[in-house]
C-alpha cells in the first residue's frame, strides 16, 4: 500500500489548546494504538506504554539514524549523539554523561537558584508576567551556558537562535529552520574553536571532554563533534521551557495543590516527577524501522518515520490509574518515560530535574498565590506543552 493511501488516523495540523492533544491521544490509545497521519510526508505514531517503551529499548530494530524527530529538522548535518545509533553513539554519550551525572549537576544548583530569582524577582515585583517568554525560556540557556562554560556575551545569541529555531520547526518554516541551525552550529564552532586553543579540564568542561574523547584510540571526527555541540545547544533548553509552563497552567488550576506545595517544600521533588509523567513535553522523538514491524497487530513497513509518544504513553490507564489526574506519590513513578528508554535515554535528566525544582521552589517560595492572566499559547509537534503562559502573582 502507498503511504498516501493509508487512512489518517489523527491530524497533528489541526489547532490545538493546551489539552486538546491529550484528549486525542486518550482516544487513540483506546482504539486506535498504533496510529497514522498523513502530515509531513506521512509517519505513524506509537500510543500506547509498553509499545514505545519496546521500541526505544530495541535500537536494533528501531534506529533513530535516518530520522529522529517528527517532523524532520535535520537537513544540516548529523548531531550526535541522538542522530546515531550504537555502538557509533557510544563514545559521545561516554564523553557527556560524567559531565551529566548527579553529582556533578548538584555543583550547578547555586548558580542555577541565582539566575531563577534575578529572572523571576522582577516579574513577581511587577506584579504579572509571562512564565515562559520572560522566565522558563531564559533560565535553561543561563543554566546550559553555566555547564558548557559559554562566554556571558553569547547567551542571548543562544537564546535568540534557539527560540527561533523552536518557532520555525513548529510552524515548518524549513528556510528558518536553516539559518537559525546554521547560526546554532556557528556557536559551536567557536567554542570549538576556543577550547582547542585553550583547553580546559576535560572533566568539567563538555566541549574539551568531546575533544579528549577517543574511541579505538583516535579521536573523534571534527564535524561529529561539532554536531554534537550543536545537539546539545537545543535539545537541553526547550524541554525546561516547556515543562516549568505546562506546570504554572496545571498550580493555576490547582489552587489547593499549589497551597500544598508553597506550605511543604519538601514535596516538591515527588510532584516534579508526577509533573513529568503527566506533562510529558515531548511526543515526536522518531525511530525507523529497518524490517516490517507488526505492533498491536497493524503492521508497519520498514523505513517509515516512527514517533514515539511519550507524552501519551505516560499517560496511558494501563500503566498509570487515573492516567489524567495528577497523583502525589504515585507508587509506579519511577516507570514513567518523560526522560525516554535505551540507549537514547536523557543524559540531562539531573540537569532538566535541578532546573524544573529551583523554579518550583522559588516560584512558590515568593508569591502568595498566581493565577492565569490571559491566553495559554501552546506548542506544536515534536513538543507538547506551553510556550506562553501569562500569570499575575499576588507577594
Ligand atoms: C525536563 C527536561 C528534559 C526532558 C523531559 C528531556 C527528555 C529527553 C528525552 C525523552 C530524550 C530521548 C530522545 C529519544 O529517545 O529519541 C532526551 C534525549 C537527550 N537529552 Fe534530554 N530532556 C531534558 C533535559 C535535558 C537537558 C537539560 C540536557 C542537557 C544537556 C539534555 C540532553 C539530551 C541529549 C544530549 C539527548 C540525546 C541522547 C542520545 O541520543 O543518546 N536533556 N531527552
């Protein structure tokens, strides 16, 4: 059968409000599980838990080097280590993710609860202020510019080429989408370029870790590398955006929860998780099958664009009860898939968990109370969540 004459089973085109997906997917999950749409060139979409859990463990089966993002973003080169698939993508993930781990993250925290109050005190004085466009969007390019050790004049070059990169893959504005990767990639080059003239400890700086990297003893390619610098640019800054929106809009709905929160800090770590489960901010990570699959018993042929949709997987009844509610200590929290599975899984989980905590805890720590102050914006394929959300405080 031509991919064109395959019915569609959902329209990602179509307008959505903050929950409208979420609604679709629980449809789709209940009758139709593996699903197809005919937007940008066709590609289907894994609903359901177990299915996408499956697929990303299988990286033998499902790769992610031919296309791993729905829609396609990569027309300019290939950015490890998410654009390989093992044992390629090994030596990039050894390189990052000493960088990533926990205790290395903790160092971060000081630095990251100074940039939290310098962008959110203003808005709170003010007495209104858009969480995402004035706060959630700057403070994970302060943070990842903090770990990459960027010089402070380049940050908000970061900031502009990532938010328009972000605005042109979801409105499909393949030209932008260019020019803004190209700016994106010009930045790594220069810190390339710095570190190989003045190296740092390999041990605390990522870019002079990609360059001490050896695999079989030779070092990595260049434009590998510089790939992978270029991943990193984007894919740690738009989930925190992202997410510290979709979790303002869920506070403001819930008075009492967000009373809760504000009167035991100690809470917070357990409701990031369930916030992560239950706003998910991606759904279009791909894999491509390399044979003909059969899941849930329709049968997908091999080189067809696969998402995985976490977003709905993670809320998936059979897994998790009550899958649309948000429940405090749920006691299956740690299977929830927002950080992914396999050898693709998040690097930056620590980081992405540090940044989502400090913005809770300073958020709730210095207002009384905020509620919605106007129209929710929210954001298209390969995220889910919100891009802008205006809020009033009371302090
Ligand atoms: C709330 C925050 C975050 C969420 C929810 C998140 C989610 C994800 C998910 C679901 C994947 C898997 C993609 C796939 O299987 O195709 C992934 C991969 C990745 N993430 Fe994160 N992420 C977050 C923050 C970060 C941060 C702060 C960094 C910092 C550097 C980061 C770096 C990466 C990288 C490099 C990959 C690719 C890994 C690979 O291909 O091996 N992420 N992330």
């Amino acid at each position: 059968m031509e991919r064109r004459d395959i019915p569609q089973d959902f329209d990602p085109l179509l307008p959505e409000t903050f929950d409208s997906a979420h609604a679709d997917y629980a449809r789709l999950r209940r009758t139709c599980p593996v699903a197809h749409s005919n937007a940008w060139g066709g590609f289907w979409a894994l609903m359901g838990y177990e299915d996408v859990k499956q697929a990303a463990s299988d990286h033998r089966t499902f790769i992610t080097s031919r296309q791993n993002v729905v829609p396609k973003v990569a027309f300019t080169g290939r950015r490890p280590p998410l654009h390989l698939d093992p044992p390629e993508h090994t030596p990039y993930r050894r390189a990052l993710n000493p960088l990533l781990a926990p205790d290395r993250v903790a160092l971060l925290e000081p630095a990251t609860r100074r940039f939290a109050v310098k962008l959110l005190q203003p808005l709170i004085d003010r007495g209104y202020g858009d969480i995402c466009t004035e706060f959630s969007s700057y403070l994970p390019v302060q943070v990842f510019g903090e770990w990459m050790q960027m010089p402070a004049h380049r940050l908000e070059d970061l900031h502009e080429a990532g938010r328009a990169f972000n605005i042109a893959v979801q409105s499909g504005v393949s030209e932008t989408m260019k020019s803004t990767s190209l700016a994106l990639y010009q930045l790594a080059r220069e810190l390339i370029a710095n570190r190989r003239q003045n190296p740092r400890d390999p041990a605390t700086d990522p870019t002079s870790a990609l360059l001490a990297a050896r695999h079989d003893g030779e070092p990595l390619p260049e434009e590998l590398i510089v790939g992978t610098v270029r991943q990193v640019l984007v894919v740690g800054i738009i989930a925190p955006t992202v997410m510290i929106g979709s979790i303002a809009v869920h506070l403001c709905r819930h008075a009492d929860l967000q009373d809760q929160l504000r009167g035991n800090p100690d809470l917070i770590p357990a409701a990031i998780e369930e916030f992560l489960r239950l706003y998910t901010p991606y759904r279009g990570f791909a894999r491509t099958a390399v044979r003909d699959v059969e899941i849930a018993g329709r049968r997908i042929p091999a080189d067809e664009p696969i998402a995985l949709v976490f977003a709905s997987a993670n809320r998936d009844e059979s897994v998790f009860q009550d899958g649309d509610q948000f429940r405090l200590h749920r006691p299956n929290i740690a299977e929830h898939l927002a950080f992914g599975r396999g050898p693709h899984n998040c690097p930056g989980a620590a980081l992405g968990r540090l940044e989502l905590r400090i913005a809770l805890e300073e958020l709730l720590a210095r207002t009384d109370g905020f509620e919605l102050n106007g129209e929710i914006t929210p954001t298209r394929f390969p995220e889910i969540g919100a891009l802008s959300v205006p809020l009033s405080f009371r302090n």
